[in-house]
C-alpha cells in the first residue's frame, strides 16, 4: 500500500480510476476542463495529462515517423495538440479544486523538474520511457512515488527499472499495458497482471487500458489491478 496525497492505494482498497486526457484536449485549456468535468461527474479520482517540451523529448527523425493512426508525423501530432504549462498549472490548480488527483507524465528530465517544482503528487511514466533509466534515476531523486506504465516491455527491462527504484526507497506501482491505439481486445494478455504480480511482490499492480469500451478494465480489476487509466474522451 502506498499513498498519492491522502489516497490510499492498495489490495484492500477500491482501485484508483485515472482519466488519461493525453492530448485529446488538442491543447485547449478550455476543452481539458470540459474533459475533466465530465470525468468528475463520472467518478473518476484522477486526471492525468502529459507534459511535453517537445525539443527535450525528440530529435529531430520524429518528424519523419507517422504513427499507425495518424497521417502526420509523431512531432507534428503532438506539436499541434500540446498544453503549454502555463495552462498545464491552470488545469492542475482546476483538477485539485474539484478535489481530484492531478497527474502528469513528463516525457524529459525538463518536464519532470517542471511538475515537481508545481507540486506534483505523483509521478506517471509512460511506457515509452519505462526503460529510460537515466530519467528514472533523476525522478527517483524527487522521493515522490511513481506509477509506472509497462508497455513494449519485457521481464528483464522492467526488472531494471524497478531496480532503479526500489534501490530509492521510492513508492511505485507497475501498469500492464498493451500500447496499440486502440488496443485491439483479443490480444491485451491480461493475464500479464498475475505475471507482474508475482515478479515483483513489492510493487502495486494496476492497468492502463487502451482498448475500446470498459470490459477490459473490469476484467482487469477482477485480476486484481488496482489502479486503472483509461485514455478518456467523451
């Protein structure tokens, strides 16, 4: 059992329900605070939106790679559909005020200092950087517990993350993850909860979901998840 704020997570806890805005806001302050409206009235207890600063996070061949679901490059995407931070503070201070978690995921060691020197609770990792060990060394250092997303990732690399951590004495749960968008149902191995589960007995285990619809994510908290991120829109 760990805590984010005065929110206790855990096996003798109902699961954490995390809205995961991403950039479906299309960087309008406006639009997240819809969003997050619509997820309060839901039942969710979390938001978590994503920080990028852009020429931190990528070189310059990423405007080249077009993602299987989109017709522009991955740079371009998320060019046009960034929160600036002025206004990540704003819907951080708006989320709270609602008396909901607010989490982001920094994609660079800028990004994390910036959400760190804000306040952050909690520090989201995505599966993208779950094996970036030098970032996660860096974050580790702001003794802020860590939720960390498993995606793309095997046994062995996501033993040496958690190696970083648990040498930090930092709090952390690991999230199975299927990282297609959408995730298509037949193949979200959900088993892979059991697995992570008993590799890593110290580490809350909960699920990011990608796919379409919430059976997924209910059959994953049968499964003993107990934190769920949902990619949310409405």
């Amino acid at each position: 059992m760990f805590k984010i704020g005065r929110r206790s997570i855990g096996d003798k806890f109902k699961p954490l329900i995390v809205c995961e805005l991403g950039i479906n806001h299309r960087g309008s302050l406006k639009i997240a605070k819809e969003m997050v409206n619509t997820a309060y009235k839901a039942g969710a207890e979390a938001i978590k939106n994503q920080c990028h600063i852009l020429d931190e996070e990528m070189i310059g061949e990423a405007d080249k790679v077009k993602p299987t679901n989109a017709k522009k490059s991955i740079y371009k995407v998320i060019k046009e559909n960034l929160m600036n931070f002025r206004d990540e503070i704003k819907l951080k201070k708006y989320v709270e005020s609602k008396g909901m978690i607010y989490l982001s995921t920094p994609f660079s060691l800028k990004a994390a200092k910036k959400l760190n020197k804000i306040g952050i609770k909690a520090f989201k990792i995505g599966s993208g950087e779950c094996n970036n060990i030098p970032l996660l060394e860096k974050i580790v250092q702001f003794k802020k517990p860590i939720i960390l997303s498993t995606g793309m990732n095997d046994l062995d690399s996501i033993k040496k993350s958690v190696k970083v951590i648990e040498k930090s004495g930092v709090s952390y749960a690991l999230l199975h993850c299927k990282s297609e968008y959408p995730a298509d149902n037949k193949g979200l191995k959900l088993d892979f909860i059991n697995k992570l589960k008993k590799t890593f007995p110290k580490s809350i285990v909960g699920y990011s979901d990608h796919s379409v619809g919430i059976i997924p994510s209910i059959s994953a908290m049968a499964k003993g998840a107990c934190i769920l991120e949902k990619h949310f829109t409405d």
